[in-house]
C-alpha cells in the first residue's frame, strides 16, 4: 500500500513508490525581514454583504508570523479580522492608520 502525499508541491498526490517520500523534509516558509516585505493595504466591499474591510497583501513568511501579524493589528484597530493565505482582513476602513503603523513598526515598503 502507498503512503499520501506528506505536503509535496509537485502535484503528486499519491504514489506506491515506497522511497518516494523518504527524502523529503518539510521546509518551513522562511519569513522576508521587515525592511524587504513588500506590503499593500487597500479597502474591499466586495463579497461581503456590502460592508467594507482592509486587507493587507502581500506578506511572505510563516503563517504564524502572518498571524502574530495580524493580531498586533488587531489590537491596534480594536476590531475583528483574519490572517490567513498571505492576507490579513481587518473589519472597518482602517486603511491610513494601518499604513502608519506598518511604517511605524518598519514595514519600509508599505503603500
């Protein structure tokens, strides 16, 4: 019997090749230093039953920074959100002061 694939991004989904998997080693998502992370806040509506939301693109690094991330900015906002898949999705227009805080906090290339 096969094994399943253990998080490979070769669109391999399963395979009865024993060996297959014995060489791989998850790597962990190497988060960019905040001076390189290249950050855009813009504000959307769309698909949220016409309220508005800021969403922060553009973030490369673990999910867990992401989320560390997210929730400095949550606190900061005092209001709900998300950070998942490279986003973080604030409640409200928070769009300027999101942007200071990311050039406060050395998100250099923040717009």
């Amino acid at each position: 019997m096969g094994k399943k694939n253990k998080g490979r991004n070769d669109g391999l989904v399963y395979s009865t090749n024993q060996d297959y998997f014995d060489d791989y080693e998850e790597q962990a998502e190497e988060t960019l230093p905040k001076e390189e992370q290249r950050l855009r806040v813009r504000i959307e509506t769309k698909h949220r039953g016409g309220k508005i939301a800021t969403v922060v693109d553009g973030f490369v690094g673990s999910s867990d920074d992401l989320k560390d991330l997210g929730k400095e900015i949550k606190t900061k906002c005092g209001t709900g959100g998300s950070a998942k898949d490279g986003q973080i999705i604030i409640q409200g227009d928070y769009k300027q002061k999101i942007i200071q805080w990311l050039k406060d906090w050395g998100y250099k290339d923040t717009k």
